[in-house]
C-alpha cells in the first residue's frame, strides 16, 4: 500500500522511513506522505534526520496547523543553526502574523512617525540596518529566540533640540528589522 504512493521512490526508501524511531507505525507514516505539504519521501526522511524533531507526531500537528503552506521552509529553518526545535519553527512561522501585531500594538502606544528632518535621517538609518545591539534578553513571549533589541541615536547640534533614540528589533535568524519606534527622551 505505502510502496504503491507516488511520493516513495522505492522499496529502500520506504525501508528507511519505516526504520526511522521517530515514526510511530505505518499508519502515521501513510498519514504524513498524504500531507499535500510534503511532495516527495525524501523531504520526509530529511526532516526526520533532524535531531530537532523528537517525534513525527511533533511534525504531524504543525502540518495540521496550517501554519506550513510550503514544507521547503520548515527544512529550511530546521537546518539553521540557531533554531532549536519545531516549537521555534512554529514561531518563526507565525513571524508575519506577529510582526503586524507588535508594529500596531506600537503604533498605538509610541510615536513610530519623524516630526522633522533630523528624524526623518536617523529613522531612514535605522531602517538601513543602522544601529546597535540594546538587548539581547526580551522577556516578550511573543518573540522567538533571536530577536534582539536595537538602538540608534542621534543629537543633533542645535542648542533647543534634544538626543533622537530609536528602538526598533532586528531577528538575527531572518535578518529582518522592524517595529520601528522614537523613544521619548
């Protein structure tokens, strides 16, 4: 029955996923194959081998979720160093949805706008990837590991003016910037 699926090439192949302790029996293993995520065995087993996934029921509910519209990105975060298991792929997963969350929950509480041309500088800087590293322990939940917090300030030389600080968040797994925001001073 597993040997006649399209994703299996051939018997060995079929003998390797079956050997794999991390798959409970037959009929989780015919489960995952039928996954329209997973389009060939070979992913399957590449997946397997990672020492990040405990089991396949860990890889099953993830697929389950809906979050893995594209099974090349789970095997793409799981061979990053930095990530450490199927928990931190779900985040990092969920990062669009989480970086529109934290960027409005900002734009309701701080100022994320320049109001002159000093700020306007330093903002388009900051957005360039300027800046330095503030934080590296974030105690938000919604963050995964590797997100740091950054810093980049200005003082522009005029008497009356004051020091411009700009906190923004950068994923050091990504390399991605964002959530922008001036610091009051």
């Amino acid at each position: 029955n597993l040997l006649g699926m399209a994703k299996i090439q051939d018997a060995a192949q079929l003998q390797g996923l079956l050997g794999s302790s991390k798959i409970a029996n037959t009929a989780q293993l015919q489960n995952l194959l039928g996954m329209s995520q997973i389009t060939d065995a070979a992913q399957l087993q590449n997946v397997l081998s990672s020492a990040k996934i405990q089991n396949a029921t860990q890889l099953e509910t993830l697929l389950n979720s809906g979050k893995v519209t594209d099974f090349s990105e789970v095997l793409r975060f799981l061979n990053m160093p930095a990530v450490q298991d199927l928990a931190h792929v779900e985040k990092l997963l969920d990062f669009p949805a989480m970086i529109r969350a934290i960027e409005a929950d900002n734009a309701s509480k701080f100022r994320t706008v320049a109001q002159n041309l000093p700020e306007k500088m330093l903002m388009k800087s900051a957005q360039s990837g300027e800046g330095t590293v503030a934080m590296t322990s974030l105690g938000d939940p919604r963050l995964h590991p590797g997100v740091v917090k950054m810093e980049l300030s200005y003082t522009p030389r005029f008497p009356l003016d004051q020091k411009i600080i700009i906190h923004y968040f950068r994923d050091t797994i990504l390399n991605i910037d964002f959530a922008f925001k001036f610091k009051a001073p």
